[in-house]
C-alpha cells in the first residue's frame, strides 16, 4: 500500500500543499494537496516535477574536512573549536553566519540563537537579504511591525490588481492562476503591471505601464498627490490612525508633471489612466516583488506604495491592502525568528533595549548582541578584509547569487575557515569550504515553513535519510553544545524548537507585538506531527482563523499610529558612454535559484537549456547580434557569455538575464558576477534590477550542440551550456579556436571507448561537421557543428538518446540533425509539465485548436500549472495571423 504524507513545497513563497506518494518500489510521485488553502491542489512545473530533483546524484553524504571524509564528531569539533578559538582571540564580530530561506523555521530559530544570544554577535545574515528585506524595512518604518496585513484571498476579492515589480505569471504561477480564475470568474476586474518588460503576466493585464527603471517612487508620488485631492482620500483613517501625511503630500506634490514623465517614462495618458482606476476603485490589492525590493531605492518604493493605501484606508480589509510576495520558501519564517542581522527573534527589534532584555531572559543566555550585524554585502567585504575570520555558509549558494560575485568567490577563499552546510558536495560555494556538512534535503526534512501571507505549515518528511547526513537545527545544536552551551542547545526534535519558539512569541507579549503564536506553545511532538496549516497570529487560548491587521487602525509604533514616510524619487538617467545598456536580472518559470535541486530535472530544463539575455530588435540590430547569437555581457565587475533571444518585449535600452546559471551549468553564466554592490540605504538591499552593462556579440569560429547519455565533462571551449535531458544530456557550445581533433575531443568530453568508430561527415565548404557514436544499437553521444548556430532539430536529437538505432537509415537521419519524414519534430517545449512542443501546439492549431482551451484538450499544454498559457495564446495568435496573409 503506497503511503500519502502531506507536506509543502519547498520553492518560491506561495508555500504550497504538496501529497507526496512512496511506492512499495520506492518510487516517489507528487501532487497538489486539495486541502491546502495556499494552492488548493494547484502546483507549477517546479513543484510537479519535485520527484525528479530527489536523487542522490551529487549529494554530499558523509562530513568531509579538507576534502576527506570525516566523522561527524571530529567535523563538529573542528567547528566549535575554529569558531571558540577565533572569538576568544579576535572577539564575537569576527565570526558570522550566512544562512538561507531554504532553511527550516527550527533551523532558523538555532541559528540565530547561537549567534545572537551565546556568541553575541549579530552578524548573521540571509540570502533573504537579496528579495524581501526593504519589504521588511518598508513595513517598519511605516507600520512599526514587519507585519503582512493581507491574505491570497484578498487578491482574488479585489476588483483591481496592481502588479509592480512582480512577474507573477513566472514567479509565483500558483497566484497567477489563481487571480486569472478570478478575473475570469469577474471580467470587470482589472489589472495593472507595472514593469520595464512586458513579461508573460501582461497576457492578463488590462494596462501594462512599462515604467523606466526605478521609476516606481515617482509613479506612486504621483498617485499620492493625486489621490489627496480626490475623494478616495480617506480622512478619518488618516486623522485616527496615523501620521506624517502633510510631510508625505507634501513631497509628493513638490513632484510636477513633467519631471513625473521624465522619470518613469510612460505617456500621460497611460498615468491618468492608472490614477483614475486606483482612485475610483475602493477594492485595491497592489502586490510587489522583487522589481520593488532589489533596488537602491526599494524601501523608498515600498514606503510610496504602503503610503497610497494609508491614505484611502485601503488596508486590512477584504480584497484591500499591499501586499509583499515572498521569494522564498520559508523567507517569512526566517522574519519570524529575526534571521536578518538587524532583527530579533519573534519580531522584536535589535535597536531596543528592552527587547534584548526579554530575549535573553527568555534564553538565559550569557550575552545578547547590542547592535545590528553586518548585512549580506558588507559581511562579504568583511571577509575579504580579514574582519570575519571564519565564516559559517548553510542552504547557499552565494558565489552565484550575491552581487559582484567573483569578489565573492575572492573573500570566501581567502577567508581562515569556512563551514558549508549543503546537500550537494559540489557548488560554487562548496569547492571554497574548509569543512562541509550534509544536511537533509526535501522529503527528509522535518519541520514548518512560513508564506508570503503568514501560513505556517509543515514540512514532513517521507523518504529515509541519505547517507549519514544531518538536520540543519542538529548540526547547529551539537556545535552550540560543543562551544559550552549545552542546556541551552538541548534538544532532540524539531517539535521541541517550535514549541520554544512558539513560546518567545508569546513571552510579555500581551498584544503589543504583531507575531504571536503562543497556541503552539505547548506542542507534544504528536500535536506538532498533525500540524495543520495556520496563519498567524495565534495567540494563547485563541482559535485559528482568517486574520488581516490594519483595518481599524492597531499600529505597532508606540503610539498605535501608522507612519506617512515622505520620500524623494532616485535618479533615473545612469547614462554611461561605456556601459549604455541597463540590465535586469530575474527568475524564469522552470529554473529555481542556482539550479542546484532545478537543475536535476530534464523536464524543468527543456523550456530554457541555457543561459540567455533578452534585447530588442532594435538594440540588437545596433549592435550587430543576431537572434540565437552569442552576446558579451560586461559590467566593471564581471562578463558573462550568453545567448540572444531577440524581443520586442524588452524595452529599448534595457536587457533581461535570469540569475540562475552556475559554474556547473554554463561557462560564463554567472549573471550576479556583473552586479554592482550597491544596496538600498535602508535595507542593505542589493540593486539586481538597474545594472550598468555593454553588450556586444560574441565572435566564434564554430558553434555546436550535443547530446551525450553520459555526463560530459567540462568541455573545454569558450562557451558551454549543459542541462539535463531525457535519456542523458545536453550540450551547447561555441568555440573561439577550431579543434585539430574533433574525433579526439568526443572522447574525451563524452567518454567514448577508443573502440567505437564514430558515423559522420565534414563538409571543409560549409565548416558543418557531424559526428555520432554507437554501441551497438545505443547512441552514446553525437556533436553538432557549424560556422553560424547549429540549425538541429534539439528535441528530436535528445530524443534519439532513448530509442534503438538498429536501422542504419535512423543513424543517417541523426547525423543530419533532423527527423526523416514522418518523424514529427516536436520543437522547442513549452509545455514543460507535458513536455509539449511549439510544433505540436502550431499543429493542434492547424487541425482547428483556436483557443488555450482547445489546445490543452488536444495536447495536454496548460492544463497542469498554466504558466504556459500565455506563451501558448502567442503561438495561436502567430499561426492564425500567418494563416490570414
């Protein structure tokens, strides 16, 4: 009988409901949990194909200390002992931890207890630094408390949308789906996107402001101004419930039209239109993201927008509110227990004495750090200066995801000593660790997660654990205890630090601070193993329930007011002769930060295989790239090759690349590597989203395109892209030198036996050249190669690494790169969850498919998560279009 445990998923902030099956094979399968209020069985194709990331290929299994596998004993000595002995001789600032919101809430909470309140020392920071801290710092200086006012479902209720910053279609596709039922259901909903591209959530927006970069404080100055002198102005709340508005108007209104213009670059027209829906429609959600919060100006932003719903008591009340979307699983969670190094646990703030002095009564703990720590851009430098000396990295990869990366990479390998907790033995990040401890990874992991709309649930676990690795919270306990704090680092469950946590909440609270979950305060370990989802707050002797804050007022600043905060707009005009163009860097739908667990799965890997940067026509033409060309991408800080992908959605002057690419999938894919070290002065924020670049194309002598049903090893070219593939692996490269021997290169990059002869052709004319090597009736690998990008059928290529080539004629039609006929090729995927293909889907619409609708019964194609939808609406229009000419 195959057993069902219910757990969440552990991707973006959604945090939704996942039923993952284990067979009596041991075959894992997962579903959308039906009963989940965050996702209602919804999942998208990262959470569809969790089942393929789970494999133990890769995985670190075994403590390693210097290379060499190590007993757990002796690594955690080791670490006690390196972090003891660099305290006592350069004192607690000199240590710091860099952990993550992949992270449990029980990891979290160890962490920053061992940190803050036994080594007393702030510097502890987390890669939620890089997406939601000038969310935090927004919702402080306004609200007193870093406290989310709304829910999904207010969302759902409103009858107008705002979506700035946020690519929902691609980053949150569980939401989109939810909000485009909603404005199906209600047709005169509206939406608005606010965004530099027109990404693939415009397809639902009824106006799309495609803003200049940073343009979002003056937008939304504007609209404050604006809304004063309307009736949508709300008075009483503003009298009752706040302050600082004459200060905030009164900026705002400094602002006149034409610098208004200047500044976000959108027509008159198309802001009159927005002010006009915002301030004639009571029922406003403004959701934003990380195009608001990765910028130099983020808390500015988030103040702007909190300030508009101040002002019409738009806040707390059914389908009204902003609302911040969470970038990671458990980003919420780490908030919760203070996991940024200017916070405290239970949302208490570092900066005020009296909660220092309740947290470490609470922890009977010997210090408790007095001042904020160094955040993520600054303990990086204070590694490379020599000011941290040993450094502690869990659940991150921040040799690619930090800004200016390869300083990064610098800092960490210089620095005396350097933990890395992980589940894989090879990242960016891992080659540079002194020590590396296996952690857990999903499906082994045992504890509770938060969302973006204060749902706490569970993550349980349902698959025995890999080799002899750790619990992040267990590691961090046995490293406390062997540092002389052992009875405050005794504990034997996850359920044990929940409940202390729960009980810190709760601990002199009594209604004066926003996060309590004192209910929970007294878990067993079977009430914790039946955890349902709740949001908070829950406090003693309260029943769960839908909760919103605001809506009466009930402010977290001593005198229970809101706060009005007036800002300044930024500049908007970087122009650089050197670096003209301005990069955005962002998530696409099927890839998940550094790959490290995406990177597992064939099927999230055959919609995009390679790293990529998006530049209009114009732009390109300018610059003498061609589409599926190469590009050079520099900043003062780093290069990265990619590939053009020549589009109109991308405004003029600007270019888009995901951050997701590493050392282990692609040359010089490591995006962050050109990303200033500016940050928000707020927030400590980095700016990702407004980076000073050139771009130029990148001259080869041979492109080429393989496929291998073995790993390949790092090729040695100029550049390479590998992703997985069903039946083996793919491979993109270009060379800036030709190869003497390209017979001799397959060997040595695919593993081909000296024995096996291969089938091919070259063609001295053309530079084309084709090679394929077979065992028997198995293709082992085959290499593509031309002076100009490889024209091949890709699918149709990889496909042929899973069927027999018994008949001579099939090996001939794969040297060619292309399928004999009637042989369907079924194009590049769009549907990643069906593993359908732009071909199939123009077919489908050939045979009489006129609508998304019609194609998912044809096909399959959007009928799962949706996030293909819009791209599949495109195709329908391209084809008919066509058909009409």
């Amino acid at each position: 009988m195959a057993a069902e445990v219910k757990t969440t998923c552990p991707y973006c902030g959604v945090g939704c409901g996942v039923i993952a099956t284990v067979d009596e094979a041991g075959a894992v399968s997962v579903k959308g949990d039906p009963e989940h209020p965050s996702n209602f069985g919804r999942l998208c194709s990262k959470g569809s194909a969790l089942a393929e990331t789970i494999d133990l290929d890769g995985r670190l299994l075994y403590p390693e200390i210097a290379g060499a596998r190590s007993g757990w004993d002796e690594a955690l000595d080791l670490v006690a002992q390196r972090f003891s002995e660099t305290i006592a001789e350069h004192g607690p600032d000199s240590v710091a931890f860099y952990v993550s919101g992949q992270l449990l809430t029980e990891d979290y909470y160890l962490a920053n207890k061992l940190m803050k309140g036994f080594i007393g020392s702030a510097n502890i920071d987390t890669n939620s630094r890089l997406c939601m801290s000038s969310s935090v710092a927004g919702h402080r200086r306004a609200f007193g408390a870093d406290t989310v006012p709304g829910t999904y479902e207010d969302i759902e209720l409103a009858d107008l949308v705002v979506l700035t910053g946020s690519n929902l279609a691609w980053c949150h596709p569980v939401i989109y789906q939810r909000l485009a039922a909603a404005k199906a259901a209600r047709p005169n909903m509206r939406i608005v996107v606010i965004d530099p591209r027109r990404t693939m959530t415009c397809d639902i927006a009824d106006l799309h402001l495609a803003i200049r970069p940073d343009g979002d404080v003056a937008l939304f100055m504007g609209l404050l101004a604006h809304l004063a002198t309307s009736s949508a102005i709300d008075q009483n709340y503003i009298a009752s419930h706040t302050e600082g508005f004459a200060g905030a108007f009164a900026a705002a209104a400094a602002l006149d039209i034409n610098d208004l213009l200047e500044r976000t670059g959108l027509p008159v027209m198309q802001i009159r239109e927005f002010f006009r829906l915002f301030e004639t429609t009571s029922k406003v959600v403004t959701c934003y993201s990380q195009g608001v919060n990765q910028s130099s100006s983020g808390t500015d932003k988030v103040n702007a927008i909190l300030n508009c719903h101040l002002a019409t008591g738009r806040i707390g009340r059914p389908g009204m509110g902003p609302f911040s979307l969470t970038g990671q699983p458990n980003a919420m969670g780490g908030r919760e227990v203070g996991g940024l190094a200017n916070m405290l646990a239970a949302h208490m703030a570092i900066e005020n004495p009296e909660d220092r002095d309740r947290v470490q009564r609470f922890w009977g703990s010997p210090v408790i750090a007095s001042k904020p720590g160094l955040k993520a851009v600054d303990m990086f430098r204070a590694v490379a200066d020599g000011r941290i000396k040993a450094l502690w990295i869990m659940a991150t990869n921040p040799v690619v995801s930090m800004p200016d990366a390869n300083s990064v990479e610098s800092a960490i390998a210089a620095c005396p000593f350097v933990v890395v907790s992980d589940i894989l033995r090879e990242t960016d990040t891992a080659r540079h660790a002194h020590v590396l401890l296996p952690s857990l990874g999903w499906g082994e992991k045992d504890g509770t997660v938060t969302n973006s709309e204060r749902r706490i649930s569970r993550q349980r676990p349902f698959l025995g654990i890999s080799g002899d690795a750790k619990a992040d919270w267990w590691q961090l306990a046995e490293v406390g205890r062997r540092m002389g704090f052992a009875a405050a680092f005794d504990f034997d469950a996850p359920a044990e630090i929940f409940a202390e946590h729960a009980a810190l909440s709760a601990f002199e609270n009594n209604g004066s601070r926003d996060f309590d979950i004192g209910a929970r305060a007294d878990m067993t370990g079977a009430a914790y193993d039946e955890l349902s989802p709740f949001q908070w707050p829950q406090a003693a002797g309260s029943s769960p329930g839908v909760t919103r804050f605001f809506a009466d007022g009930g402010f977290y600043h001593a005198d229970g007011k809101a706060r009005f905060v007036a800002v300044e707009p930024p500049a908007t005009d970087r122009t650089n002769a050197d670096f003209p163009f301005t990069l955005n860097t962002g998530r696409i739908r099927d890839q998940w930060h550094t790959m490290t667990r995406t990177g597992k799965s064939a099927r999230l890997s055959a919609h995009i295989a390679e790293p990529f940067a998006e530049i209009h026509p114009r732009d390109a033409i300018d610059a003498g790239i061609s589409s599926a060309g190469l590009v050079e991408i520099d900043s003062p800080h780093g290069q990265a090759i990619v590939r053009a992908l020549v589009t109109d959605r991308q405004a003029r002057g600007g270019i888009f690349a995901p951050m997701h690419w590493n050392d282990q999938f692609a040359a010089k894919g490591r995006i962050d590597a050109l990303v200033a070290p500016i940050t928000d002065p707020f927030s400590g924020q980095p700016a990702s989203k407004n980076v000073a670049v050139a771009v130029r194309p990148f001259r080869a002598t041979h492109y080429g395109f393989a496929v291998s049903a073995v790993k390949p090893a790092m090729p040695d070219a100029a550049y390479w892209a590998l992703a997985k593939a069903v039946g083996g692996w793919r491979l993109e490269l270009a060379f800036s030198e030709a190869v003497d021997d390209w017979v001799a290169w397959c060997r040595a990059v695919f593993a081909i036996p000296d024995e096996i002869e291969p089938l091919g052709y070259a063609d001295r004319q053309t530079g084309d050249l084709r090679l394929a090597f077979f065992d028997g009736e198995t293709l082992l690998a085959a290499l593509f190669l031309a002076r100009e990008p490889v024209a091949v059928a890709r699918n149709w290529a990889i496909s042929q690494l899973s069927v027999a080539h018994g008949d001579l004629r099939k090996r001939f039609a794969l040297v060619a790169g292309r399928p004999g006929a009637g042989r369907p090729d079924p194009g590049a995927t769009v549907c990643s969850c069906f593993s359908v293909g732009v071909n199939q889907i123009a077919a489908a619409v050939r045979g009489g498919c006129h609508s998304v609708e019609a194609v998912g019964k044809e096909t399959s194609a959007g009928t799962n998560c949706g996030s293909c939808r819009s791209e599949i609406g495109r195709i329908i229009d391209r084809c008919l279009a066509a058909a009409a000419e």
